[in-house]
C-alpha cells in the first residue's frame, strides 16, 4: 500500500511539472511566432512607404532639373545674354524684369533664378541685390557649365538651405556654352512632399503613411545632417546629425536596406532606407519599436491566468497525496479470536467525502485549465490572423472560425460598421452558418440585439438566451438548444468600427466572457488598421493616376499655344477660300469640310484645355435643376428611341456657380458612355440632390472639403466595367472602344472641368451591374442671375488703319488679309520693338493695335505701354493662342483689356474690332 501511495504520488508531481511546462512554452512560442511576423510586417510596411517617397522626391528632383533646362534652353534669354554681358539696351528691356515676369512664376516652389556669365559674374537675377556678385567659386557653377547638375547649397539665401539647379546656356549657333543658368530652390519644399502639402494644394490625393503614429519620413546628406523637418527634434535641419546604420551603408554602398537598429534618438525603430544618388541623400522612414508591438502587451496580460491555475491544481495534489491516514490492524489468539486491536480505528466516512471532494475540484481545474488553453489558444490564433496579409473579409472570416473552433460555439459572425450609412454589415460568419447575405448581412445601428449593441457601446451577455426578451426569435432558440450569448462591441478610442457576436448551445463562463472582451479589443485594432491599410492601398493608386493626370494637363497646356496658331491659320484662310470661290463652285463642298474638320480639332483642343483645367471659363450661379431640364431634349435625341431617359432634378433649388455650356458637355460626354454600353437598349437615370460632406467621405474617398454640395448622379443598365477599368476610366485617351471609335478623352474631359468648378467625381460599377457617375459640386450662395436676350450683331466692314504685330508669320499674314478683306488698311510688326517703330512712323493714321500678347524681346502689352506714352488714346484688341484666364493669371496682361482668343473666325474678329472702334 505505502509503495502504490508513493508511486501514484510521483506520477502526479510529473504530470504537474509536464503541465506547468508544457503551458508556458507553448504560449512563448506562440508570443514570439507573433513577435517575428509583426516586425516583418512593419519592415515590409516601411520599405514600401520608403520607396514611395523615394519615388516622390527622385520626381521633384527631376522636374526642378528639367525646368533649369528649359529655361536655360529659352530663345529670348540664349538672345539676350550676350547683349546683357555687353552691357547693351538694358534700360529698355532687361533680362531680370523677362525672368521676374515670365519664367519665376510658372514655378512657385524657385526662390530665384540667376544668369551668370561663363566667367561666374551675375547677369541677370529675380534678385536684383544678387546682380553682379562673383559666383565663380561656387560648385554649381564649376558643374554647371559642362552639363546639368544638382547641388546642395546649405548657406543659401538669408542663410536657409536650398538646392541649387545649374545648366548650360548655349549659343542660339549651339557652338558654344555663354554662360550658366542657375535655379535656386528652399530645401524646406521637400518638407512638402514629406508632408504630402503639395497633394493638399492640388486638392488631391495624398499617400497616408498608414495606421502608424510614429512614423517619420526624412532625408539625410552626405554630411549625415537631416536636411528635412523632424517630428521629435525642434529646428533639425542641418544641426541634427544622423549617424545610425541605414544612413551609413546608403552613403558608402549605394544600397537601401531594412531592419531594426537605434535612430539618431537612441530609440529602437524599424527602418527603411532608400538611397538618391543624384545628391547622395539617404531617406529614411522610421517607426518605434514599442508602437509595433503595443498589441502584445494583450497576450501578456493573459499569461498569469493559466499559472494561477497550475498553482491550485498542483496545490489540491498536493492536499489530497500528502494526508497520512493511519490504518489498524487486528491480533487474534491460537484459536483465531480477535483478542487485541493494533494501531488506530478511523472512520472512514468523512475521508470518503473529503476525496469526492477532491475529485470534484480536480476535475473542476482541469476544466478550468482546459478552458484557459483554448482561450490562450483563441488569442493566438485570433493574433497571427490579424497581421497576415489580406483582404479585410477572409482575415475576419478566419477570425470567426477560431470563434467556433477553440470555445466550441454554435456559431460566431463579425460586422463592420459603416459610419456613412449607419449600418452594420456583415463580414464573416462561421459555425452552423457561413452564408453572409440574409436578413442579417446589413442591421441598422439599433435594430436587433447586435445593432443595440452599437448604439449603447455596450457588450450584451447572457447563459439563458431562452427567455430572453432582446432575443426575438424564441423558437428558433428552442429548436437549437442555443443557451448562451456574447456580442461585444469593436471599439478603437472610442470610434465603433463593428460588432462580434457569438452564440453557443452550453454556457460560457465568466473567465471566456472577460477574455473574450479582450479579444474583441484586439479584432476592433486589426479592422481599423486593416480598413487603414487598404485605404493607403487606394490612395497609392490614386497618387499614382493622379500625377499622370497632371502631367498630361500639363503637356495640353503647353501644346495649346502653337496648335491654336495654326488652326487660326486653317479656319482664316478657309474663310476667305469659301468667299472667294463663290456658291455653286463644287470646291465649295471640300472647303467647308476643311473648315468643318478644323472646328472639331479647335473642340479637340479646348476639351484638352478643359482637361488640364486652363480652359476659359465663364462661371455664373445656376440652378442645377435648370441644367438638368434645358439638355433633357438633347440628351433625348443623343441616346436614341431603345434608351428610357429618367431625369429628375432637385427637389430644392440648388444654385452652383458653373459655366452652363461646360456642364452640358459633361453631361452629353457621361449620356454618350452610357448610351455605348447599352447597345442593346436600357435606362439612363440623371439624379439631382444636395448632400453634406463630412470628415468621413473625405477619409473615404481620399478627396473632398467639408461642406454643402450639389450631387449629380448618372446611372445606367449597361454593361458595367471592373475594379481596373475604373481605375483607368479618367485617364486620358484610355478608351474600352474599338479603334476607331472613340479618342479616349471623352471622361477625361469631364474629370477636367469638374475639377476646375471646385468639384469632384467619382464612379462605381460592377460587370453587368451597370455604373453610376456622382459629380459633386460646391453649393453656391449667390441667386441665379436672369439673363436677358440680346440682338444679333452685325459685321460692318471698316476704313480705319490698324496696326498688327505678331511673331508668327503665317498668323500676321492672315490677319491683315482678314482685315483688308474687310476694307481696312493694315500696317504688319513681326514684335514689339517693330510694333513700336512702325507707329511712330504712322501715330497720326493709325486707329487700333492689334497686339499678340506673347512675342519675343517686348510682348504685348509692354509694347502698348510705351505707345501709349506717345498717344494715350489709342485703342487696342489683345490676342493669343492662350485662353484669356491663362494670360491673367501669368500676369502679362491685366484683366479689363479687350481680348481674343486664336483661333478666330473673321467674323468673331470683325465684330470685336468694331466693338472697340465704334466705342467712345
């Protein structure tokens, strides 16, 4: 007896230590399997925002070094340089007051812009007090003079930093380098694009840097100083030296790399790097060590529950092995009569109960260990599922099936709330059921127990789910013996991102109801930084698409100029052909397709302006519900007798400040989409309202202001498109059309003078599906002004004298035909200087200047200035290639002169001169 006492008694001290072992190990292993893959994943994030930003500054850098060679490429300044070095005609018209006016302000990020002589004297600078110093010793002079360069200047002006840009000025010949051109720009413009400032200005997209708190983005030089602001150290830039790891190996091998080290802090981080050998600058984005584990600190919390309860299990052993009982024994005579009692008597009744007991509260902690391995088991799971990489349904989904596997549930379902609707809507569900669509898949906040759960922010428990009045569905309770019930709210700082529910046919004790509360903290976490993950996903893609869209806005911006050139040329001379040859010529019929061909390509060119948003626009307040009705009949006979059009405008009179023929073209362009993938007929759906745009839609959809909005939706039952059509559907001449069939700018067209009202647009289609335009307008103030009708003009002709200066032969060359076909007579100046010898040759004959704004050596309107010195009451019709809005805002002209954009008609010419002639 005492040997089996002994023996059972070891074995239970070994399953004890087996246990205790066994519990820890596995919950470090899971704790540290955890660990690894969280700062993997924060390494991975870092390097993708590092080369992100990477991209952006290589970019700025580029465009700053392609604008220094367009400058420095410039006809005016390769002509003038050598006149400025010899010190010629500077009183009349000077290269500084040329670079002042028209070159530092296409660019507003330039400081200034100098000249220098191929011996390193300043010529010419937007600096006066910067004229005439020696820069000869400078670097970005010496590098200058041979190619491009880009060079660091930490003593700039008044002592800030800045980035010097220097090219070669060659000889109108190309022979021979005259000297250096040297654009100067504020280090503190990077921090803009750190910042994405330069995203904001544009009212654009901006790439977030994801759920991190911590995170900084800056950028080092050869020196190891950080050249960009800090979100720790006040006034870092170039006094905070960065000696760490990254910044080492960027600037000796050239290399980028990622990992875990001490930042100029002595803070533990996780880094990226990503060298720019243009200026051997490193760029670094960091984030601290502690942010990226926060969330262990939830399975630490829970790991001394399972060794509370090792210790009383061990404790209940230990009782019930080591209790001595003393056992009697009995001595009997020769003839086996009992005649003596050896040792001690005991009952042994209560030593019974007391081992019942004892059994029981063993098998009760076993249970309860059991109970704490699956939670622990619960946490694991629920923590690796969380930082895999995926979309925000499968991790959930994964989530719930760990719900049902390790608490043996009956089943487990996880919503999302979606803020702008005020809806919850299903996202995984696992269990007896796994569908997600039903009468459950979307719960308005407040209806049914889980939408209570999210209006009170309040976690509902119960084990007696049957009787319960917040369940309605009693019978289906009974019919699957559902006994106990957990929802919990998902909450991160008090914003409710969704809801966790779990029903089970046993009951849940309090130590699951406590840990499943710190699950749902941890699953409320994983939503909002997953959510935060994609949106940075979706706004990558829309910075990306962005910047395309700028630079082609750019690229019709500066083809517009010349292209108008030439179409006035086309549409001029055609004019005059068709008079010429008479009715009844058969020529007749080509030229009027000449000129029909070249109205479409002066279309063509101002859709390209809107595009770029430099088109001319005239911007009144209107109501939307007017627009809608005023092109109800032709959008009617655009999309033909197989489509049902349904219009139906606001029912408030909604006033938006627009340019009512360029919202008749948007919305002819979005009918005209429609009405191509519906070939086989359908519903186009025009809606009006007003809607507010709050803080939500803006975080959303990575776009917007706060405000009072118009919304326009256009629907149709075509054919629909996916998610990379959409994404591309802006872009221009991106076109799903055969060949043939459409140019691609139709939509990119209405994205462009959406934008240029202020406004924004979007879409959302499935295939099959059809899709829905929504334009967001800004909600004006104003009241719609009524416009009045007014006669038709006439074209006199006239006998006046006008002066004509234009740089371009063929355009001068038209002009005075036009005019003298009218029965002007007609003085020609190839530019300003020539503009202003001419009439002081013919001042007393002459009656109106006809002046392109942009020539060479002296524009427009300075040529008009120095004529008006001579006769203040001469008139004058400004023209140019340029939309007037562009001219203006270029400041060459000033706003309040008499204006006319190429290309013209005679007619349109005709009439404007008589205007101002006949105008006292």
């Amino acid at each position: 007896m005492k040997k089996f006492n002994e023996s059972l008694l070891k074995k239970s001290l070994l399953a004890i230590v087996i246990i205790a072992l066994s519990v820890p190990a596995t919950f470090f292993l899971s704790y540290n399997l955890i660990k690894t893959h969280a700062k993997n994943t924060a390494l991975k994030d870092m390097a993708v925002i590092a080369e992100s930003y990477r991209g952006q500054v290589c970019q700025f850098l580029e465009m700053t070094r392609r604008r220094a060679q367009d400058f420095a490429s410039d006809g005016f300044i390769r002509t003038r340089l050598p006149k400025e070095i010899r010190g010629r005609e500077v009183s009349v018209n000077n290269l500084s007051k040329y670079l002042t006016e028209n070159k530092i302000t296409l660019d507003e990020s330039i400081k200034t812009i100098h000249v220098l002589s191929m011996e390193g004297r300043v010529v010419a600078s937007t600096d006066n007090a910067e004229i005439g110093k020696d820069l000869s010793n400078k670097t970005f002079f010496v590098k200058g003079k041979d190619a491009i360069a880009l060079v660091e200047n930490p003593a700039g002006h008044e002592g800030m930093p800045e980035l010097a840009v220097s090219a070669p000025i060659f000889s109108m010949s190309k022979k021979k380098a005259i000297g250096v051109l040297v654009n100067t720009i504020r280090l503190s413009e990077l921090n803009k694009i750190l910042s994405g400032e330069y995203r904001k200005e544009l009212h654009s997209i901006l790439l977030d840097k994801g759920r991190w708190k911590s995170i900084e983005v800056y950028l080092v030089n050869r020196d190891k100083r950080m050249i960009t602001n800090s979100i720790f150290v006040k006034d870092a830039v170039l006094k905070q030296i960065v000696n760490t790891l990254p910044v080492v190996t960027g600037l000796t091998t050239k290399k980028e790399m990622a990992g875990f080290y001490k930042d100029y802090r002595g803070i533990v981080v996780a880094g990226a790097s990503n060298p720019i050998p243009q200026l051997e600058w490193v760029l670094l984005t960091e984030i601290d060590e502690d942010e990226i584990l926060s969330f262990m600190k939830l399975m630490l919390m829970s790991a001394p529950i399972p060794a509370g309860i090792i210790i009383i299990v061990g404790m209940l052993l230990f009782i019930t092995f080591f209790k001595k009982h003393a056992i009697a024994e009995v001595a009997f005579d020769a003839t086996g009569r009992p005649i003596q009692m050896l040792g001690t008597v005991q009952d042994i009744t209560e030593q019974k109960r007391m081992e019942e007991e004892a059994d029981l509260l063993q098998t009760q902690a076993e249970k309860r260990l059991n109970e704490q391995l699956c939670l622990t088991a619960l946490s694991a799971d629920i923590g690796v599922a969380l930082i895999q990489r995926g979309n925000l349904r499968d991790i959930l989904q994964k989530c719930a099936g760990f719900l049902v596997k390790n608490l043996d549930a009956a089943f487990a379902r996880i919503w999302t709330f979606n803020k702008e609707k005020n809806m919850l809507e299903l996202q995984s569900s696992a269990g007896m059921y796994t569908h997600i669509d039903g009468t459950h898949s979307r719960i308005p906040v407040s209806m049914f127990k889980v939408g209570l759960i999210a209006e009170e922010r309040k976690p509902i428990r119960t084990n007696s789910v049957i009787g319960d009045p917040r369940v309605p569905d009693q019978e289906w309770a009974r019919q699957t013996g559902m006994v106990s019930f957990a929802g919990y709210p998902l909450i991160v700082e008090d914003r409710l991102v969704g809801v966790m529910a779990i029903f089970a046919q046993k009951p849940l004790t309090e130590v699951t109801f406590k840990a499943l509360a710190a699950v749902s903290d941890s699953i409320a976490l994983g939503i909002e930084c997953k959510q935060i993950e994609e949106e940075q996903k979706n706004l990558r893609e829309q910075l990306y698409y962005s910047q395309k869209l700028e630079s082609v806005g750019t690229l019709a911006g500066g083809v517009a100029h010349d292209f108008n050139n030439i179409l006035a040329i086309i549409i001029g001379y055609g004019n005059l052909l068709e008079k010429s040859v008479g009715k009844g010529n058969p020529s007749q019929i080509y030229i009027q397709k000449i000129l029909k061909s070249a109205e479409r390509a002066t279309n063509l060119v101002q859709g390209l302006l809107a595009f770029s948003r430099k088109q001319e626009s005239c911007p009144k307040p209107v109501s939307i519900r007017k627009i809608l009705l005023t092109v109800k009949n032709l959008l009617s006979r655009l999309i033909g007798e197989n489509i049902v059009l349904d219009i139906a405008p606001a029912n408030k009179d909604c006033v938006v400040m627009v340019d009512c023929g360029q919202m008749e073209q948007v919305l002819i362009n979005l009918a005209t989409n429609a009405r191509d993938a519906m070939p086989n007929g359908g519903k186009l759906i025009i809606r009006g309202d007003m809607v507010e745009l709050d803080s939500e839609f803006i975080r959303t959809h990575g776009y917007g202001e706060i405000g009072a909005y118009v919304r326009i939706s256009v629907s149709d039952t075509g054919i629909g498109m996916d998610k990379e059509t959409q994404r591309r559907i802006f872009q221009p001449f991106f076109t799903t059309k055969e060949v043939g069939k459409g140019t691609g700018l139709g939509l990119s067209i209405v994205y462009g003078i959406i934008k240029q009202h202020g406004g924004y647009i979007n879409v959302e289609s499935e295939p099959g599906k059809g899709a829905t335009f929504r334009i967001y307008l800004p909600l004006a103030k104003s009241t719609v002004e009524e416009g009045k009708p007014t006669p038709l003009p006439a074209y006199p002709n006239g006998t006046e004298m006008i002066l004509v200066a234009e740089d371009e032969e063929e355009v001068r060359n038209l002009a005075k035909s036009l005019l003298e076909e009218a029965g002007y007579k007609v003085i020609a100046a190839v530019d300003g200087y020539d503009a202003i010898n001419k009439f002081m040759e013919n001042k007393d004959n002459i009656n109106l200047l006809l002046l392109d704004v942009i020539m060479p050596t002296k524009n427009g309107r300075e040529a008009y200035e120095e004529i008006r010195k001579i006769r203040p009451d001469i008139k004058a019709l400004f023209m140019s290639g340029y939309s007037e809005s562009i001219v203006h805002k270029k400041t060459i002209l000033k706003e309040g002169f008499p204006f006319i954009s190429k290309p013209f008609s005679q007619a349109a010419l005709l009439e404007k001169i008589r205007e101002i002639l006949d105008n006292e």
